[in-house]
C-alpha cells in the first residue's frame, strides 16, 4: 500500500508541472493579440498623412500615422487617437477625419505589438498608457506641436490607458473615453466564465499571475480608481447595446469621475449607428472644454 501511495505521489508530482506549463502557455497565448493589418489606402486623408516611427519603452518603436493641419488653417489643437485590444489606429480614422476638418492635427499611433509597430513580450493596459505618454512626448518635442492643447481619445483598452496616462499627467487639457471597462477584474472575470473556468480558485489565481506578469495590481490600474485622480475634464462615450462592456461600467466611471460627463449613443462596443454626429457632438464638447493644463 505504501509503495502504491508512494508511486501516485511520483506521478502527481512528475504530471503537476507540466500542467502548469502547458495551462501558463496556453493563458499568454490567449492573451496576446493577432495583429490586425491596417486595410489598403488605410489613411483615408489623402497624400497629408505622415508616417512616423515613435520611440517608446524597452527600446521599441512605434508605428503612427500623423494628420497635421496646413500650415495656412488655424490649429485648434492636437488629438490622440489610441486604438483597442488587438486593433490599430486606422481604426480610429472615422473620428480622425472628423476631428481633422475641424481643424484639429491628430496623432494615431499603434501600440506594441500590434498594427505596424514593434513586437514586445506582452501587451497590457500599462504598456498602452506607455505607448501613449510616448506619443505625447513625442508630441511636445515636435516644435510645430509643442505650444497647442494635447487630448487624448481612446477606444475600450485604449480609452483606459488614456485615463491612466492622463491620471498621471498634468499637460493633457481632455479626455475621450469610447467604450472604457471599469476594472480588469471584471474584465477577466467575463473572459473566464467565456471559458467555464471557475473564479474561484482557478480564475483568482489567473488574474493574480497576470498581475504578476504585468507588475501592477489591478485595483492600481483600474478606470474607476484612476478616474479621480485626472486633472481634466473626461467625456464618456458609451453604446446603449454594447454587450462586451455593459453601459454599468460607464455608469460607475461617471460617478468615480468629478469631471466626467456621461455620452449614452446608440450602438456598440465597436461601432454607432451615426458616427459622424457623435464625433461632431466629440468635437463640441472638446471645444468647450478649458484649457488648464499645466
């Protein structure tokens, strides 16, 4: 009966690593995004759009698309565009050429690891804030940028990572958040049960590891804890029929955000049914928005 016992204990012990090894392969593999290539004649603006390569962290360089205005046409300021999981800043072209014939230059660039930009480890909402204080940074160098007012518009994990770099700056004047998540953990949690993966203690050890991995603790990195914390005004724009991130988060945003105002449209987590008029309504309410940035 011992050596029986004993042998189980071999087999178990021999059989557990692997386990884990295949289960932490398989969990990155799950969370890296496939790159979306950018469609043909993706820039939409024309000859005007300038290629730009963006130095970042860990010594990697950023694909960004660069609309500025005619040196003849008054700037009303510079705008941010920063895509979601998996996508890329052509994405975000619909808003980009509303913004720009409203005199607007804009910034779209893509995050690591995704669209043309160069390949990192792993992607995180961390490292989209990164990518975004990079494009910033660039921005105030660039000597015909430096002296106009910086926002920044992001979608779903972008629109995050915009509050998160914002919470930590003082030279963005605003903020458009379109389809923001509340918090990762919620996040995962439905990614999980996508999966039958029980929370506890399965999918509680999952977002622990990936905590680990990414160096930050949720609660830390959350929308709804940063939001308090920004200096600017934000606009929340969120689709009555989003069904990937329920219309609650951008109601939890709201009340967490003393200068957060709420934009219910109808539509989705990825698209609305009028997205010229919404970035018009965008347009109006960044134009009248203060400039107080430091």
């Amino acid at each position: 009966m011992n050596m029986t016992v004993a042998w189980v204990w071999v087999v178990y012990l021999a059989i557990v690593p692997v386990v884990v090894f295949w289960a932490l392969w398989w969990l990155r593999r799950e969370l890296t995004p496939k790159r979306l290539a950018h469609a043909e004649g993706h820039d939409g603006l024309g000859s005007d759009v300038q290629h730009l390569r963006i130095p970042t962290q860990n010594q990697r360089n950023l694909f960004a698309q660069w609309l500025p205005q005619p040196k003849s046409k008054h700037v009303v300021g510079i705008a941010i565009l920063m895509h979601g999981w998996g996508g890329n800043g052509s994405q975000l072209m619909p808003a980009a050429r509303v913004l720009h014939a409203q005199g607007w230059s804009v910034l779209l660039p893509d995050a690591r690891s995704h669209g043309l930009s160069d390949t990192d480890t792993f992607s995180s909402l961390p490292r989209f804030a990164e990518d975004l204080d990079a494009a910033l940074n660039w921005l105030l160098a660039h000597e015909a940028a430096s002296k106009h007012r910086l926002v920044v518009l992001g979608h779903s994990l972008g629109a995050a990572a915009a509050i998160l770099c914002a919470s930590r700056r003082t030279d963005v004047s605003a903020v458009v958040s379109v389809s923001a998540f509340a918090h990762p953990e919620h996040v995962m949690r439905r990614w999980l049960a996508e999966y039958h993966i029980p929370f506890w203690p399965l999918g509680w050890l999952v977002n622990r590891y990936i905590e680990h991995v990414i160096g930050h603790r949720f609660d830390d990195i959350a929308p709804v804890s940063r939001i308090g914390l920004m200096g600017c005004p934000v606009l929340l724009v969120h689709g009555t029929r989003d069904d990937i991130v329920p219309l609650d988060c951008a109601l939890r945003l709201r009340d967490a955000g003393a200068s957060a105002t709420l934009l219910e449209v109808a539509g989705t987590h990825e698209s609305f049914d009028d997205q010229d008029a919404l970035y018009q309504q965008v347009n109006q309410w960044l134009c009248s928005t203060p400039d107080n940035a430091a």
